[in-house]
C-alpha cells in the first residue's frame, strides 16, 4: 500500500471543496472502532465481488492483497479512525483472485451509540479515478449523494461548499452559505457553541466528535432538533490547516426516544418510591405530607395539597361543590427556604373557593387543571379571586397545574403542581404522573377516613356497652378503667362488669373478643348483656360458661372470647374462680404481699368441646382482687413473664386509693401509643358485708 500526499490526488479547486471523489462509481464501506467491517454497499460489492455476508465483520486490513503490507493498511485506517481524514493508495483482493489498485478517502464519523467512531471508506477503482484527478468537480458525486450533511469551510469558518443534505437540514441553498459563517445565517441554533468546537479543531488538530447542535432551522421553523456534528482540520502537505470539514447528522428522533425512555425510567422510579412512601399511616395530615415530599424535586419545584374542609374536620364529605369549594391546606413541600411555598397559605388554614374559582373548577370537573405556560395571560381568570397568581409569576412559577384527589369516584380535595426550574412547562405524560401519585394518596386518604369514621363508630359501641354504672354489694369496693387502642389502632373486644346478687355476693367478670372493630364490639355487647342475665340466675360458673360458649356458636361467623369469673362472697372471704382462656388475676394481701392467683387457664370460648373447672379460695378482708384484659400486660418487645412481674411488684407498693391504683397501672405499664384496648378491674374485699 502506498500513502499519497493531498496535494497529488486534489487540484486546488478540490482541495477547496476539502476531498477529490468526483463523479465515478464509489463504494462506501463503514467500519467499527475496532476495524470490524459493519457496511458494505452495493458499489462495494460490485467494485471487489464480496456480498455483504461474506465481509461483514472482517477486518478492513483483511481484504489487501496477501502480498501487501498490512502494517501499512492498519495504519491508515487508525488514522483515518483518529480523525485525520486520510487519503491513499492501496492493493485489494478481488473475490475472483485477482489484485485491484484502489483510492479511498477516510474520515470518522459519530455512531449511532454515542461515545463511539465509526470511520467511513469511500473507494474507487484507482484508473478511473486516476482520470478524473484534477477536476473541480471531484466532490460533486459524494455530496449528492451521501445522506450526511457535509460542508467545508475555510480557516475563517467561513462556508465555501456544503452538499444538498446540508442544505435540506438547514432549510437555505448553498448560495446563502458560501463566505458566510453559521452565526451569520442560523441564529436560532447555537452557532456559537458549534464555532468554538470547529474552532478547537482547527487549532488542536484534533476532530471533534458528536458535538451537538440544537434549535431551529428555516427548514422547521416551528420545533427543535438536535444534531449530532464532528469537524476534522483539512491540511496542506506542509501540516498546515486550510479549513474544515464538518458532517451533521439530524438525531431529533433518536434523542427524543432517550429522552422519552429517560423520563419513563423516571416516572416509574417515582411511582414505585411513592407507593412505598405514600400511606404509611392512616392520619389525613402525614399522608398528604408524604404526597408533597415524593414529588419534589423530581416532579416539581414546590407542591400544596389540599383536602375537603369537611374531611379534615372529622365529617362527612357533603352533598357536593356546586356553590364553590372550601379547602383545608393539610401539606406543602419544601416547608421552608422555598419563594413559592413561601408566600401560599400556611398549613392548617382554610381556603373558601367560588364555584367560578380554578380549585372548584378543578374538584368539580374530576381532571387536572393545567397552565402548561403560566403567564399574565394565563393568571387572568384567577386574578380576580386572588393576587397570588401574579406575586406566583413573579417569583418564576413559569407552568402550574391542579389534580383532583379521586378516590372510589368520590372528590376528597386537591393536589397543586409549581414548576420555576427552566426545564420546560408539565408535559403530558407529567400530567399523567401527577394522577398517578396524587390517585395513590387520595385511596390513603380514603382509607384513612373510612378507618376513622369505622374506629368512631366502634368505640361509640363499646363505650355504650360497658357498664355506665356500677353498684357492688355491701363489702366490696371497685374501681375500673377502659383505654382504648390509640387511633392508629382498631377498638377491640374488651369488658368488664360487677352484678350484685340477691344473697350479698357479687360476680367480677371481664372479658376480650378476639378481634376488633365493630365487629368485635358487637360481640361484646351481646356477651356482656348474657352475662348479666345468666348471672342473676344463680347459674354455676360452668355452666355460666358454657352457655356464653353456645351464644358464640350461633354467630353466623366464628368468634373466640378470653372470660374471667370471680364470686366473692364478702362475708367470707370466699372466691370461685372460673378461667377462659385469660390472663390469671392477681390478689393483693392486707400486708402488701401481691401474687398472681394459680387457677387452671382453660381455652377461650368458642373453641368448643371444652369443660371448665371452678377453683376456690380465701381472701383476708382488706385483700385486693385485680382483673385485666391482655393489653394491659403484652407488649411486641417485652416478655410477658416480665411484664407479670413488672404488675406484681407495682401492687405491692403501699397503697393508695383504688381509683389512685388504676391510674398508677395505667402510667407504668401501658406506653402513650396503646396497641391494643385495656380493661382493668380492681376489688377489696372489706369484710363487712
């Protein structure tokens, strides 16, 4: 292979056009970074005699005669691969055994991964081209021809020649190119940028790949594209420059496709981080809360969220917003720092809408409300309910949009979206995004109110069942408390009672339905009242027992039940005590001595087949009975034999009044967020029935 210097193979017309293939048949083959060959053309097949099939992936140094240099075919192309827009002379085998001198003109290109070169082989037979050396036509061919914008410009960047391709993409004819610089005649696109990079390649030596032009072009003056541009320096034979050769290819579509799979890769990292972060409670305020906060930054700038006065309040959503809507703002992310959310309303205030109003348009409309280009013509209709809107635009909000909280068809307030980051208005598909997040809080919400409204309910019902007033016998005193489950809990089952029989003694029981809500509460009532009745009949506690057992196999869905029955008899000191299941009560002695009472535990009712069994004691006067339902000692991170012993050593301190015991109990055992629901039942025994 022979390299030939640019001066021989171009005359200076053609050295002013920056090459010399003219108008003869030329093969163009492309290679990889690595010297495989990934294109082989037609005129490459018909030029060598290889299909495609049978060249693809070689390496281009592979088709020289086996008599050449390859070191020196290897050489070129790592020029031509480092941007030096090479030219020369080589010995190629033909397919049908025979040598074939060709010339070629190397030069990279971007590829369409970016980050990598692909080198382009433009080949002719040598003869041929040999003929036509020295025309000023010699580029003609490959520029109406090649798909690639391609323009040559002198050292000053001034155009001297660009190819109809070029011409296409830049919407003007080569006429309003020539002697004119790009600054000149596409300011809409960034010109400069682009001359400071055909400007390093002149200077350094070295082409610029992939350097991105954007904006517009007469040819499509109303929507941006991007092009992907590389520029090699031409030189004489001294290493002098005398210009530029750059090649444009428009990658709108390409780049619109990343950018797209970009923002659907963001979007669905947003709605996964959103469903594990959204509705980690059922309180109205932390759910909203979690909503503003996973939307900002990656959606918006600043977010407010907004829900029915109605609801926040504890109430029934209403009959409806025809009249306009009135708003309490329940979360605002950032809460501090942030010129938007500083100057919207506080957390906690109430906002009252007119119909007319874009917040009641919004609600009652059922779909977002967006302003892709807040501006003074867009913040006119709001103008005249507020001046936030326009104190808003002054402080950069430049796209705002509003979606409704929709949840099982019903309205239950509103989201608010503040972009001021110059990243373009809320697209489509954000809008659609902010749906999704502001669907899965508004379902939280629902749940939240749901819960609410069923937890009221349930321990309206159990309060309404427990015993409003109780009136032991001559020589037993009582005192009793209920603590029910803590808001973020269900109510359960628990209950207690005192029934007074005609023969002086008095029955101590208490309970806990397995289970909670209504449910639970019900079940409850039903046993308590039972129990009352059954009681008075003078039955055994057996078989007491065993007919609360009966009433819960009637229940159209299985319950269980843990039972505690205590007759004391005050004038004796004597007590019948019946298990079920509960945990065993406890007796405080007049001395202090407190002990937990050793009497079979039996299994809960309900579970049927079962026979309970009476154990009975005697008490000192002065003694202490205490009942309890399992609140009172379970607790997730503590052993219950421990927690026995921590109620143990409290009864034993000196003692103070039975309400005063209560309290105490309650302080030390139970922590300020209670899982469950407490009864707790306390007796003395004074002896002077």
């Amino acid at each position: 292979m022979q390299q030939v210097p640019f001066d021989e193979v171009t005359t200076s017309a053609a050295r002013d056009a920056g090459g010399w293939l003219g108008a003869l048949p030329v093969a163009v083959v492309a290679t990889s970074a690595d010297g495989a060959i990934v294109r082989w053309d037609h005129a490459a097949e018909d030029l060598l005699g290889y299909t495609p099939h049978e060249v693809l992936g070689l390496h281009i140094a592979d088709l020289l005669h086996p008599g050449a240099d390859r070191s020196l075919g290897r050489s070129l192309w790592e020029g031509a691969a480092t941007g030096r827009g090479v030219m020369g002379m080589v010995t190629a085998w033909h397919k049908d055994g025979r040598p074939l001198d060709l010339e070629i003109w190397a030069c990279p290109v971007p590829a369409r991964h970016r980050g990598g070169t692909t080198v382009l082989v433009f080949a002719a037979q040598a003869e041929a081209a040999r003929r036509i050396r020295g025309s000023s036509a010699v580029w003609d061919g490959l520029f109406a021809r090649s798909p690639v914008g391609i323009a040559i410009l002198d050292t000053q960047l001034r155009f001297l020649r660009v190819n109809p391709a070029l011409e296409a993409m830049n919407g003007l004819p080569q006429a309003a190119h020539i002697g004119r610089r790009l600054v000149e005649i596409l300011p809409d696109v960034n010109a400069a940028d682009m001359e400071r990079a055909m400007r390093r390649a002149l200077d350094e030596g070295r082409p610029v790949l992939d350097s991105r032009r954007t904006g517009r072009t007469p040819a499509d003056p109303d929507r941006d594209h991007v092009w992907s541009g590389s520029y090699v320096r031409l030189q004489d034979t001294d290493g002098r420059p005398i210009g530029v050769a750059a090649t444009l290819i428009d990658i709108t579509a390409k780049e619109q496709a990343q950018l797209e799979a970009e923002a659907g890769r963001r979007h669905l990292a947003l709605v996964n981080e959103a469903t594990l972060k959204i509705g980690t409670s059922l309180d109205l305020e932390r759910t909203a809360q979690e909503l503003a906060d996973v939307s900002v930054p990656d959606l918006a700038d600043a977010v407010t969220v907004d829900v029915l006065d109605s609801l926040a309040a504890g109430g029934e959503l209403g009959t409806g917003l025809v009249g306009g809507a009135v708003l309490r703002r329940l979360a605002k992310a950032p809460l501090a720092g942030s010129p938007v959310t500083n100057v919207l309303a506080p957390l906690g205030r109430t906002l009252a809408f007119p119909a007319s109003a874009p917040y009641a348009r919004a609600l009652g409309a059922h779909r977002p409300y967006v302003i892709a280009r807040f501006d003074e013509q867009a913040i006119a209709p709001a103008a005249a309910h507020s001046s936030a809107p326009a104190e808003l635009l002054r402080r950069g909000v430049h796209s705002f949009m509003m979606v409704p909280l929709l949840a099982r068809g019903v309205v239950l307030g509103l989201a608010t979206f503040y972009r001021t980051r110059p990243v373009g208005p809320f697209t489509d598909s954000e809008v659609a995004l902010a749906g999704d997040l502001a669907a899965r809080a508004a379902v939280c919400v629902d749940n939240a109110r749901l819960y609410r409204r069923e937890h009221d309910t349930a321990a309206v019902l159990q309060r309404s069942m427990l015993p409003q007033h109780i009136t032991p016998p001559p020589g037993i005193e009582v005192a009793h408390r209920y603590l029910p489950a803590s808001d973020v809990n269900e109510v359960g089952g628990d209950w207690y009672d005192v029934i007074a029989l005609d023969d002086g003694r008095a029955v101590l029981v208490i309970g806990d339905v397995m289970g909670h809500g209504i449910a639970a509460a019900a079940v409850m009532g039903r046993l308590s009242a039972s129990v009352r009745a059954l009681a008075r009949l003078d039955l055994s506690s057996e078989d007491l027992l065993s007919q609360l057992e009966a009433a819960l196999h009637d229940l159209a869905e299985p319950m269980l039940a843990t039972f505690l029955s205590i007759v004391v008899d005050p004038a004796t000191g004597r007590c019948s005590i019946t298990r079920a299941g509960h945990p065993p009560p406890a007796a405080v002695a007049p001395d202090g001595t407190a002990r937990l009472l050793d009497v079979p535990p039996g299994l809960p009712l309900g579970v049927g087949g079962v026979r309970f069994t009476t154990t009975d004691i005697t008490l000192p006067p002065g003694s202490l009975l205490v009942l309890y339902t399992d609140g009172l000692v379970e607790a997730r991170s503590s052993d219950i034999d421990a927690r026995l012993g921590e109620l143990t050593d409290l009864l034993a301190e000196p003692g103070p009044s039975l309400p005063a015991l209560c309290d105490r109990l309650l302080t030390h055992l139970v922590p300020a967020s209670a899982d469950d629901d407490i009864a707790l039942l306390v007796a003395r025994i004074t002896g002077t029935a």
